[in-house]
C-alpha cells in the first residue's frame, strides 16, 4: 500500500484535498469518484517530518495488529445494535482509539463518510487497515440493513484466524527457543574453546580417533573459510529475497510449502478452513457468489492455493457448482467436496461451509499438536548427539594419553 495525495472538486466545485492509501493512483481516482469527488490531481505521497521519515520505512512503522482490529469491530457492532447513527458511532471510535494507523484511518473514514461516502467505500481507502473481505462483509450489511450483524461476523472471522496464528506461534516457540541455543553454543564452541583444544591436539604424536579428527577439520574450515561464507550466505539471502517478491518465485515457494512433509498438511488445513470461513461468512452477508468466491481466493495467504481456488470460480461462472470443482482439481481435503454438495442441495451453503471451517479448525489443533509432539523430542535427541559428539571429540584424544602415561 501507498499513500497519495489528492486534490479533487464536488458537484458544487469545492475543493477538497486530502491523503488516501491505495495501490494505484487509478484505485484512489475509483474510490473518490464513488464517493462524489472529482480528482484534478493524484500524486505519490513524500513523507514530511523526520517522525513521517522514518514511518516510511518498514523498521519504524507501525501496523495496525489483530487486536485493535477486533476490539474495533466488536465496538462498532455493540454501537450500531444500540442505534448510534454511524457518524456517532465513528466519533466515539475516534476518541477511544489511541494515536496511531488506526486512529487516522478512523479520522480519513469520518471525513469521506460526511462527504457522502458510503461506510464500505470510506473503508476502501485503507486496505492496510480493512483488508478486502472486511469491506465486502460491511457492503453487504449496509446493503440488507445488518450492519451490525455483519460487524459481529467479522470479528469473530478475525478472533479465528488470531487464534490459529497464536496456536501455530507457541507450538513453534520451543523449537525456536532450542535451535537459538544450540546454534548460540555450537559458535561460541568454534569460536572460543574447540581452537584451544586443536592447537594442542595438533602437536600429539599418536592417532586421532574419528570425532577428533572432523572437530579439527570444522575448526579448520570456519577458521579458514568464514569470510567466504559470510560473503555466500549474504548473497544468497539477497538472491532469495529478490526470488521471493517475483510471482514466479513465490508461487513456486508457495507449491513447496504445501507439499513439504509435517508442514504440508497443516497447512493446506488451515487454508481450507479459513477460505470456508470468509466464503460463508459472505454468502450469509448476501455477496453474490462470484464475488464471494474471488474474495475469499484473495484472502488465502498462499498463491498456489489461491491459484486453485481461481480455477474452482472459473468452473462456477461455466455454470458449475461449488462441490464439482472441489472434488475434481483437488482443490480441499476430504471431505470437503460432500459437504459442499450436501449444503449446495439443501439451500444451507452458507452453514455447511462453517461447519467445514469449525471441522478444519479442530483438526489443523491436531496435527499442530502431532506436530510438537515429533518435533520437540527429535530437537533433544539432535541436541544430545552433538553435545555427545563434541564431548567424545575432546575427552577420547586426552583418554588415550591418559593412558599412554600411566602405562609409560
């Protein structure tokens, strides 16, 4: 997303002037004429001030997180069930919500939805703060007069998916914690003790057992070669960090990903879950179903994964129901594709698909849990060996001279 500004006049030729995010300079043109605005000049936003500098740059900026969104939400909805006209509504929010993205998105919706905007196209004009589905769900309530039931829908859509990345993050935290560690002990080892031990193994007249002897080839090459491999290792991450924003690249990485062992499965689960999720989450807010296809595809953090889901709504516009494409590319594990038919035949596909969302979530719980239960203990085992290697590599060579003097 990019900021940019703009200057555009009404119907009555009054000058508004303001800044918008958006992706194109075409986008914000579309939304300011939606809201009645007629743009006479839309640029690149630079950055004023050293506090806006340094917002400019990923490091100092700082995103609008889950929480604030949910908490936002959940507001909003308890506001409008009471019947706070919507500009009230927005005040309020406004005023409870500290300084930061949020509160300025908040104050640029105000301003557009007094101009005539619609709250959904207000919206628009922050995607960095209400991503696509969010915007499509509150058209949809403003258009069948539920806003308020919408608002509750998404933030119990926003309340799954914090709550997946959170049990994903504290099944990962050992693990991380464990590889930190060793890879902190494993440097300081070559670093600091294992040359000390080498200089003097080196001047031992007798022979090396094999532990001793690959701990002082290891010592030789980090000793000899780390420059090198600093210089490698850095050109390969800029390579792959240059791969992987290319379409190319990241769909090749996203295809991987899918089909790597342990992670896969879970993965593809947790996609499935959460396409199911937005997908009934807007069919029951009234969005047509292409629409409501095309968004849910975009909303999937995977570009294989959305790729697939592109050719399911390709299918559906020939005239196809949800379940055939489903079963036939593959798209969703079983048993998707019946429980698809099953809601499609009985009018209920909104339902049956959060039925197979709730499904998918108890089982993406499982295989996380599997998951942790394989990884953890096969990190202690890693760890002891290599402990168990550099012990041995040390303590065999004094061992054997050990010997040597109590036999001379």
């Amino acid at each position: 997303m990019a900021a940019f500004r703009f200057v555009a006049r009404d119907m009555n030729g009054n000058v508004s002037t303001g800044v918008m995010e958006g992706s194109t300079s075409e986008e914000i043109a579309r939304i300011l004429v939606t809201s009645g605005l007629y743009p006479s000049r839309i640029t690149p936003s630079r950055p004023k001030g050293f506090g806006e500098y340094l917002r400019g740059f990923k490091l100092f900026s700082r995103s609008v997180t889950a929480e604030e969104r949910i908490t936002l939400t959940e507001r909003f909805a308890t506001l409008l069930k009471a019947g706070v006209p919507i500009n009230s509504c927005l005040e309020g929010l406004i005023e409870q919500t500290d300084d930061g993205p949020m509160r300025r998105a908040l104050i640029g919706i105000k301003k557009r939805v007094e101009e005539g905007a619609m709250l959904s196209e207000a919206m628009a004009g922050d995607r960095a703060v209400f991503p696509e589905v969010y915007t499509a769900v509150v058209a949809a309530g403003e258009h069948s007069g539920s806003l308020d039931t919408c608002l509750q829908r998404i933030a119990k859509l926003l309340e799954w998916e914090r709550e997946v990345k959170l049990r994903a993050k504290e099944i990962l935290r050992y693990p991380k914690i464990l590889l930190g560690a060793l890879a902190f002990a494993i440097t300081i080892a070559f670093a600091f003790i294992i040359p000390k031990y080498v200089a003097i193994f080196e001047q031992i007249e007798m022979p090396l057992p094999l532990p001793t002897r690959i701990m002082i080839g290891t010592s030789h090459i980090v000793e000899r070669a780390w420059g090198v491999t600093a210089v490698m290792g850095g050109v390969a991450i800029i390579f792959w960090a240059r791969w992987i924003k290319t379409e190319k690249g990241r769909l090749a990485f996203d295809k991987l990903i899918l089909k790597t062992w342990l992670t896969g499965d879970i993965l593809t689960i947790v996609y499935t879950a959460g396409w199911a999720n937005v997908l009934g989450n807007l069919i029951r807010a009234g969005v047509p179903i292409i629409q409501a296809l095309t968004i849910a595809a975009r909303t999937v953090g995977n570009r294989h994964y959305a790729l697939m889901a592109k050719m399911v709504i390709e299918d559906v516009k020939e005239g196809a129901g949800i379940s055939q494409p489903v079963r036939r590319i593959g798209f969703a594990p079983a048993p998707s594709a019946q429980m698809i038919a099953a809601g499609e035949e009985s009018g209920a596909l909104d339902e049956m698909l959060f039925r197979l969302g709730e499904y998918f979530e108890k089982e993406a719980d499982r295989k996380i849990k599997t998951i942790g239960a394989i990884v953890e203990p096969a990190l202690i085992v890693v760890f002891s060996f290599l402990v168990l290697g550099l012990a041995l590599a040390i303590f065999m060579p004094m061992w054997e001279m050990t010997g040597l003097a109590a036999r001379g």
